[in-house]
C-alpha cells in the first residue's frame, strides 16, 4: 500500500521521517504546494517524495495531519474516498495568540499551554472527522503522542506504544502493519467512539500518555 500525508507542520513531517528511517514510501503534502517542501524532501531522502494535496489524498492510507480548525479548508474538492484508509491525526483544540485575551482566560485550564479544547458535545472527535471524509474507511492514530517523538519509536530499549483505533477490522490492521514497520507497538483501542475518545487530546484518559513496550 502507498501512503499520503496532507500536511507537512510537526505532526506531518515527523511521521514522514519515521517512515524515511525504515526506507518507505510516502508522498507528504501542503497546500502550499510541493515546492515549499524541498527542503524537507532533501533531509528526509529518496523515499520520501513531495506533492500536490490531491496526489496525496489518492494513496491508499492518508493520514490527515492539519490542525483541527483548518479540517473544513483542507479537505473540501479532495478526490472521492472511494473506501480507502484515512488515518485521524486530529485532535479537536484550538491554538491560540499567545497575546489575545483567549491565552489568558482564567476560566480555560489550557491556556497556560497555548490551546483551547473545542466542545463537541458527546461525540468523540473522530466521529465527527468521519464525517468530513465520507466513503472513507477512518482510523484514529498518531494524536496521542508528543509530535517530537514521532520519529523515534523506539526508545528505552523497546518500543513506544501507539494507540489506534477504528470500525473497520481490515483498516484497521492496515495501519497496525505500518505503524509496526515503523518500529511502533500498536494497541488496538477498539471503535472510534471508544477507543477514539480515549486517546483524544486533551481529555482523553490515555492521552500523552507516553508507554514503553519493553
């Protein structure tokens, strides 16, 4: 299976160097364009290649790594998903100017870290995204770990545990065999209105949430 990434901040790019280091093949993307990402397809080497949003979104695994506020831009006029893998890198917050009012509400017990939980009432976040990607076959993973570590999954002599989680058995096996050729230990969290919660940030009881497979 050949795998996209739209969008290329830390999420994105980290994951694309944790593939480079295993020699696979991705094509990463931003809506920039491909020629902004020269200088990281030059780090990351051969098998990492740049393209537009829509070649990306065309693979058979397409990880979604763009902020959650910025969902309903990204991905509009996309191709058809037509049954294929997208994995949910989101998570539903919203970052904040250090230097509007927001960043220093009393009231929001993450403003001390720059961002604000987004309500979405009693829906798991990737059940909202489900519905922004429809025909697509979602997973959720690669939202509960500091972005920074992305690109080192093993750590501590072992492996550092990614959560995922999905309705669909097959898709979800599919990420499991590239998180585990990654150098990842996959736990399954079950469907994503369980699992999903779950690892959401910044509520989620198993997000951040940093374990190490010995």
């Amino acid at each position: 299976m050949n795998i996209g990434i739209i969008g290329s901040g830390a999420l994105g790019s980290n994951f694309a160097r944790a593939l480079a280091k295993k020699g696979m093949a991705a094509t990463i993307s931003t809506r920039r364009g491909p020629e902004s990402l020269a200088p990281l397809v030059a780090e990351l080497g051969g098998s990492i290649k740049a393209g537009t949003v829509a070649e990306a979104a065309a693979a058979d695994i397409v990880l979604i790594a763009v902020r959650w506020t910025d969902l309903d831009t990204a991905l509009p006029g996309l191709p058809a998903w037509n049954n294929r893998i997208v994995i949910d890198g989101t998570n539903p917050v919203e970052f904040l100017d250090p230097n509007s009012p927001d960043a220093k509400d009393p009231s929001n017990p993450l403003a001390a870290y720059g961002i604000k939980a987004i309500d979405l009432g009693d829906r798991s976040s990737s059940e909202v995204f489900r519905e922004k990607v429809p025909g697509a076959r979602v997973v959720k993973a690669l939202n509960h770990l500091d972005v920074n570590v992305l690109a080192q999954p093993e750590a501590s002599g072992g492996q550092r545990v990614q959560f995922y989680a999905g309705d669909d058995a097959d898709a979800k096996q599919a990420v499991r065999q590239v998180l585990e050729a990654i150098g990842y230990f996959p736990v399954d969290l079950g469907s994503l209105a369980v699992g999903g919660r779950l690892s959401q940030l910044p509520f989620g009881s198993l997000s951040a949430t940093n374990f190490i497979k010995i």
